[in-house]
C-alpha cells in the first residue's frame, strides 16, 4: 500500500508556475490550491513516502 507525506506552500500569483515546477521537480504532486481569507494562496502538495 502506498503511504503518502504531504506539504503546503504559499503561491505568489508572479510566480506560481516557478514554485510548483520547483516542487515538481522533487517528486511533489499538486493536489489543491486554497484561496485564504486574506486573498492569499496556499498550495496543498502530496508524494509517495520514501520508507
């Protein structure tokens, strides 16, 4: 069974494609972007966990 870890990052609407390339590149799949309250991005990452 895959067991999975996850992250969040803030996104910067000037350089959102940069960030998630960046964390695509370590192995991280994005699996939602949240608008805060405030305006503000917030993205939700997941990868398979190294065991």
């Amino acid at each position: 069974m895959t067991t999975w870890e996850y992250a969040t990052t803030p996104l910067l609407i000037h350089t959102t494609q940069q960030i998630l390339n960046n964390w695509g590149q370590d192995g991280w799949e994005l699996v939602q972007v949240v608008t805060m309250p405030d305006g503000s991005l917030v993205a939700y990452l997941k990868r398979p966990r190294q065991n």
